[in-house]
C-alpha cells in the first residue's frame, strides 16, 4: 500500500490504494512502518505522494461505517498514529500533494513541515484543500484544528473549519494552507529541491531548531486516545453524525 523510491537520500513514500487512496486501518499503519523506517534506512528527507489528481480522498467512510465501536476506535487509534509518526518524524517531511487532498488526507500533509500542491491545467476545475468534515455532518476535533490554527492562524482556521471551507490551490497558497503552488510536473521536483536545500544546511542546527518548532504539534498528537479518539469516538456514532455519513455515502454510490 506504500510504495517506497530513494535519490540522493530523499525516500519518497507514495499512497498506494486506488482509485483515491482513502485511508483504511491497513493503509494507515503501513504508513507509520514506512515513515519509521525511512530514517532508520538513512533518509536524509521524505517526500509524502499520492495520486495524480488526488493525494487522498480522506478516510475510508464506507469502511469505517461497517466497524462496530471497538473497530472504530482502532481506526481512529491508526489514522492519529500515522499523524503522529508524520509529526515527530526525526527527518523533515514534504507533502507532494499532486491534487484533491480533502479531510484526513488535509491532516495527514498537515502534519509534514512543507506542502507543495499541484496547480490544475488550464481550463480544467481546480484541485481543492481542506478539512471539509462540517460539510458531511462531521464535527472537527481539537487535535485536528489545532493543526489549522498553527498553519492559517486562529482566526481563519476557524473561518474555515466551521464552513468546512476547501480552498483551491491558489485560494490555499494566499492563506498560508500550502507553500507552493506549481504545475503538476513540477509538484515532486520541488519537494526533493526544498529537502536537498534543508539537508544542506547545517544539521545540529536544523534538528534542533526544528525539534522546538514542531513541539507543539508533537504534544497535540501524542496522547490522541485521551484528547481525539474516545470523544470522536461518541460522536462518531450519534444519530446525527450517523445519518449525515450514511446519505453522503449513498450520493457517493449513485
């Protein structure tokens, strides 16, 4: 469900679940042991892939709508690990966000140092970004918004995330969501240059600098049972939430 490239010390670790890449429990825990292992195997960097025109979908609704409570509470357990891995990663990460990056697949790029997102040919409807949960019924946990707050600030995190708002890239860019925005070609390229240019810098220095940036989202993923998964968890199976993600998952269908 990974596949796993090298060059110049960069791994690259690409979303492999078509047609979208939504992230089951399987999907989600090969990324952690892909994450996890990448510095282990001497990655200076990695660059975070998924599809062309669609890094991922998000979580797997329809999967997850099979599971009973303690099914649910290992997935969600799977889904903040891989954020987890992703945030205290020793190496630096880059999402290469080659298209749609919606809900989980948004918290998983979230949770990489950098973002480089696909812009959409001409003519053709723009990729989009963003945690969208509000739109399916889908209250936004905190450990997730935490994550908006310290990249677009609190107030248009919130602006966003009570709408479910999913910016284009361009929109994503101006906001702070993303940090570069090129054409699809280019979207990889740029995510090996931006770590090539970090790993030339001095080291001891990166890393501990880097260890006090990232603090904060280190802390907020770290204890996701007691903070995100029990209390997601209960909403999930509200009749309210549970109503809103089965009509979504029978638009999906038609």
């Amino acid at each position: 469900m990974i596949d796993v490239s090298t060059h110049d010390g960069i791994h690259t670790l690409r979303l492999a679940r078509p047609p979208a890449n939504a992230l089951d429990p399987a999907l989600l825990r090969a990324l952690i042991d892909a994450v996890e292992a990448a510095p282990r195997d001497g990655a200076r960097g990695i660059v975070l892939a998924g599809g062309r025109g669609i890094f991922s979908a998000g979580l797997d609704v329809p999967h997850l709508l099979t599971l009973d409570r303690a099914g649910m509470h290992g997935a969600w357990s799977a889904f903040f690990g891989a954020a987890r891995a992703l945030a205290r990663c020793p190496v630096p990460v880059v999402a290469a966000i080659g298209g749609h990056c919606p809900a989980g697949g948004c918290v998983l790029a979230l949770c990489c140092d950098y973002r480089v997102m696909a812009l959409a040919d001409a003519g053709a409807s723009p990729y989009r970004i963003g945690l969208n949960e509000v739109q399916v019924g889908v209250p936004v946990p905190d450990a997730v918004q935490h994550l908006m707050r310290r990249t677009v600030g609190p107030r248009q995190a919130e602006k966003l995330l009570v709408i479910g708002a999913m910016p284009d890239t361009g929109a994503a860019l101006a906001l702070g969501l993303v940090d570069e925005a090129v054409p699809m070609d280019e979207v990889e390229p740029r995510a090996q240059a931006w770590l090539q240019a970090l790993s030339a810098l001095p080291q001891h220095a990166v890393r501990a600098t880097r260890e006090v940036a990232r603090a904060d989202l280190v802390a907020t993923m770290t204890d996701p049972v007691g903070t995100a998964v029990e209390p997601f968890v209960d909403v999930w199976f509200a009749e309210p939430t549970q109503a809103a993600l089965q009509a979504m998952v029978a638009r999906l269908r038609r």
